[in-house]
C-alpha cells in the first residue's frame, strides 16, 4: 500500500510544480509558513467530511443487513438485489 501512496504523493508535487511554477523552495520562509498553517487547517475540516461519510454508509449498510421487525442481522433482501441496475 506505500507504493502507491508514495506514486500519488509524487504525482500531486509534479502537478503542483507544473501548475504553480517549481518556486517552492525559492519562497520566503514567512509564506511557507502561512501555507503549511492552511494546511493543517485543511486536513482536519477534509477527514470531518469524510467521517460524515463514512458513518452515513455504515448506517445505511446497517440497515439493508437488519431485519426491519425483529432487528436482527439478516440478509439484504433478494427481491432488493435484483432491482439493481448493473451499468
């Protein structure tokens, strides 16, 4: 799984070279700085909206797998199954 991580990691640095101009190391300290802290502002704002998601998932998977009178776990309906649309 680090390989492709590192792969996306080197793809976003040369995307933001091409798109930005490769002047990172050529910036102020100060400004460095002041992005790294928008950064860090960032990160935690994204995994919210992802663990929003996520949760919202795990609900709806909890209930196609539980039986809507007894409560008990059970499996998706068939006739539910078969509904779908395979594209």
């Amino acid at each position: 799984m680090l390989r492709p991580f590192a792969v996306a990691c080197m793809r976003r640095m040369i995307n933001g070279a091409l798109t930005y101009g490769d002047t990172s190391l050529e910036r102020h300290p100060v400004d460095l700085l002041r992005e790294l802290e928008q950064e860090l502002i960032d990160q935690p704002s994204w995994s919210y909206l992802c663990w929003r998601r996520i949760a919202h998932l795990r609900r709806l998977l909890e209930r196609a797998t539980t039986c809507p009178l007894c409560g008990a776990p059970c499996e998706p309906v068939k006739a539910a199954r078969e509904e779908e649309v395979v594209l």
